[in-house]
C-alpha cells in the first residue's frame, strides 16, 4: 500500500462512531522524499477537522516553531494521530475508537519506515506503549519500540495550557532536540523539502 492509496482509505472509512460526527478524516502527512522521524498525536481537532490536515491550529503553530527551533523543520518529518477523525467536542478518543482505528496508523509506519517515533502526549504513548504507560515516567530517555528509536514527549496542546514558560513546554522542547540529536548521530540529518508532502 503507498501512502496515497492509505490516505484515501482511511479518508472513506466508517468503521466506527466518529465518522458520523467528522466533517473529514485526517490522514497525516509525508514528505514526497521520505521522513526519518514521525510524529504521532491523538486525533484531529476543530481546525484538522475543517481543513483535513494535522496540526493547524495553536498547538500545530507550536510544534512547528519548537521543531524548526530543534533543527527539524516541520516539512521533513511525517505527521500521523492515533485516530483519524475528531471525537466529538474534542475529547480524548474511546478505548474502542482506537482499537478499531489502530491498523490505519500500523499501516502508516509499515508505508513510512521512520527511524525515529515521537509520541506526543499519553494517548500516542500508551498507544505504543501499552494502557499502563506513564509520560511522566517515560518521557527523557528514548524507549525502543519494534526495531525503532521512540521518544516519549508532552502534546502541543498539553503545552499550551501551561503556557511559554511552562515545563511541558521546555519538556517538549527538549524532546525535540533529542530527537534531532538521535536522528543526526544515526542517520545524518533529515529527509524532504519545503512544500513537498506526498498526494493524499
């Protein structure tokens, strides 16, 4: 399956509740060259749901300036949610919802082939991690996760409620320039240029 072929099947799926309240899906997206780290976050939110891409709204705002400062500009790396449609009023997606959404994003990373996976908040974490699994307890040392280097990291969003001079944020923060420092010591920089996502 290529990333395109993904994409247009999870933009048609119905298989579970959310897809009756969802204005669209959300696939995620790649870089046309290919990206050795991927993001992985809970599920779209009110703008992700209006305009059909990941992370446009303040906590995407967020993670592209703490990314670019991390040396990893936002248009190299892959983005991709635990779960592709919004649940409605923005709560945390249902064990069930992410149960039947699951092989979307086992399918994304089978496509992708990242060196690197950054879980953003508890949700994504326990996602890779299993239901028990703390953030606050992970995060700060990368974890290893099916042959791959995962770090364990706030969500934007989380960040952002404890404001500028928050710790989530600096914890963020920090994340990112560990994972930009795995990324170069293994495999030399990144992947992708501007304005160069991959068809959905």
């Amino acid at each position: 399956m290529t990333w395109a072929g993904l994409a247009r099947s999870i933009r048609a799926c119905t298989a579970c509740d959310l897809a009756a309240t969802r204005t669209q899906a959300v696939p995620g997206q790649l870089p046309t060259a290919g990206a050795a780290v991927l993001l992985v976050g809970e599920g779209p939110g009110a703008a992700e749901d209006a305009c059909g891409e990941p992370f446009v709204g303040r906590s995407g705002q967020l993670l592209d300036e703490l990314l670019a400062q991390a040396g990893l500009p936002r248009h190299t790396v892959a983005v991709a949610n635990v779960v592709k449609c919004r649940p409605p009023g923005n709560r945390a997606p249902k064990r069930p919802e992410i149960a039947t959404c699951r092989h979307w994003l086992v399918e994304q990373i089978e496509v992708i082939d990242p060196r690197v996976v950054v879980a953003l908040g508890g949700t994504a974490t326990q996602w890779f991690l299993g239901p028990g699994a703390r953030l606050t307890q992970l995060r700060g040392v990368p974890q290893r996760w099916d042959g791959r280097t995962l770090v364990v990291t706030y969500h934007p969003s989380a960040a952002l409620r404890f404001g500028p001079r928050g710790a989530p944020v600096a914890a963020l923060r920090a994340d990112l320039q560990t994972v930009a420092a795995v990324l170069a010591e293994r495999e030399g920089g990144v992947t992708g240029s501007a304005n160069d996502w991959a068809p959905e």
